[in-house]
C-alpha cells in the first residue's frame, strides 16, 4: 500500500475504535434500574440462564454465556432458527430467558413468546431497539442500542457487539461481586465453597436405552441397588426413570408387556450444572420437592447424580 492508502486504513481504525468508545460512554448512562433488576433475577436464579440469538448475537451470546458460567451460573445457548414452539421441553420452571436481538424484531425470537408465556419463564431483552417488540414483550430490558451507519449495520454491527459484549461482562462483574458480598463464606476462600462437581456421584450409574423393556428397566435398577435410572441414547439424555415413575404407571396397567422405558420415564428432568455450589443445589431440590438431580458439564454431557443427603 502507498503512503495514502495507509493512511486511510489508519483513519479507519480510529474511526472505529472512537466510534465504539463514544457507544460504552454511551451505556454507562444507560446504566438503570433495568440492569440492577436482570442482576437480582440472574442472582435468584435456580436453573439454568438460556440465551436465544441469530447471527451476529448468537455468537457473542456463546461468548457471555462462558462468561456467566464462570460466575456458578449454568449457562445455555440456543439457535433460535432452530427452536419451535413445540421443542422447548428443554426450558425448566427455574430457567431465565434472554433475548439477544439487535434489530428488536427477529421473527425467530419473536415466534417463540408465546410457549416461553405459557411456561411462565423470566424473560431478559438484551436489544438495539428497547422499544422494539422483542423488548415489548420481556420482563427487563437492557438497552444495547447504538449510533451506526446503514453500511455498518447491513455489513457487521460491530459497535453493537461490542456493547453486547460489555453488558454481559458487567453483569457477570457484578454477579460475582454480589455473591462475595451476600456470602462471607465466599470472601474468605474459595475452597471453602462446596461445589456441585466435589459431591456428584460419577460412577456405576444405572442407565437404560429408550427402548429397552420394562423387565430391563427393573433389573437394572435392581442390579445397581437404586431408585432412579437415566435413559440414554448415546451420549444424549433422553430422560429419568425413578421407582416412583414405575409405581404410577405401572399401578393401572392391565399388562406389562410391550412397555418401554420411553413409555414411563419422565422426558424432562431438572438438570444443574457441574460448577454451582453444593447450597444452591440443595435449595433447589427444596424447591422443587425431589431428592436427585441430574448433573451436567459445560458441553451438556452428563456426568453423574447429586442426591440430597451428598449435599
């Protein structure tokens, strides 16, 4: 390049860096009453916080659902394009939904309100357009506007993203700091906290295939000296089988034959992740009225049970 040319190129880069220092100014005084309310409900959350994104907002959502992992909260990420109504057995009672859309109107998020209503999930919008409809519909919205050109807009927001970024930073910032300062345990050590992934029973699990017979199902059990069993398909968890599930389904049938796993297991289990704390594990089991969970790694691997007497 000639002397010129580099010369653009630097205008350029400064342009841009300027213009994306101009945005975080502009979200410090954004900074709300909005952003103290997604802290409280992240903090008070008992499942997982599952993120809805297209494009651009997808990938950064993977990039702040690592970072919220980091902080004890379980994290998901789902392709909204993919997502429907009638899949969405995945979302628990004690799941937070977040909404990422830069425009404020993705048709895909947009088509998936009503079954996360009906559910009766939190929802947090994290938008370009806090007047939009995906942010008329949430509970709590995180403005994440900015000032961009058509051209910039059309090509990559890149000024978006980076304020995208910086709100999911400083709400993961601000959750660990809330969690020091609720919890002086936290503030001494570190170790001192028991961790889901200390007391998660990992080994001789007792697990069936979905179509394996009844008469396998029980023998399973029974051979492993348990009351639950997990139904896998690969490496995929299909469901949980408990000797309560076997009682209320078994108590009215006329024959046992023909019966499969699939047919009695419950298909949506609570489900916590490896890196919460032993405490909020228990309290969720508490909450909810169970004495298991079904333990999972970042990647949404299974890696073992929690009972309550471990915590």
């Amino acid at each position: 390049m000639n002397l010129d040319q580099n010369q653009l190129v630097s205008d350029v880069m400064r342009n841009s860096v300027a213009g994306q220092i101009e945005a975080l100014k502009s979200l410090e005084a954004r900074i709300n009453g909005s952003f103290s309310a997604a802290l409280e409900l992240l903090a008070e959350c008992r499942g997982r916080a599952i993120m809805f994104g297209m494009k651009q907002s997808g990938l950064v959502g993977q990039k702040i659902a690592a970072t919220l992992y980091a902080t004890g909260l379980s994290t998901h990420i789902l392709n909204a394009a993919e997502t429907w109504e009638d899949n969405l057995s995945m979302i628990g009672p004690g799941d937070v939904i977040i909404m990422l859309s830069y425009s404020g109107r993705t048709e895909e998020l947009l088509r998936l309100y009503p079954a996360i209503r009906q559910m009766g999930n939190k929802v947090i919008a994290i938008t370009g357009d806090p007047v939009g409809p995906v942010a008329e519909q949430a509970d709590i919205v995180l403005d994440a506007s900015v000032v961009e050109s058509r051209e910039d807009r059309e090509q990559a927001p890149t000024t978006y993203t980076t304020v995208l970024l910086a709100i999911g930073d400083l709400l993961a910032e601000t959750l660990i700091r809330r969690r020091m300062f609720s919890s002086p345990e936290a503030q001494q050590s570190d170790q001192k906290m028991v961790w889901v992934r200390d007391v998660v029973r990992r080994g001789d699990l007792a697990v069936v295939t979905p179509d394996c017979s009844l008469r396998q199902v029980m023998q399973t059990m029974t051979s492993h000296r348990t009351n639950l069993c997990l139904v896998m398909e690969g490496d995929l968890l299909c469901g949980i089988i408990t000797d309560g599930d076997l009682r209320r389904n078994l108590a009215g049938a006329e024959s046992l034959q023909g019966i499969k796993a699939r047919n009695i297991m419950n298909g949506t289990p609570i489900c916590v992740q490896e890196n919460i704390s032993a405490e909020e594990a228990r309290l969720l089991m508490k909450e909810q009225g169970i004495h298991t969970l079904v333990v999972k790694d970042r990647d949404q691997n299974v890696v073992g049970l929690l009972t309550i007497d471990s915590v």
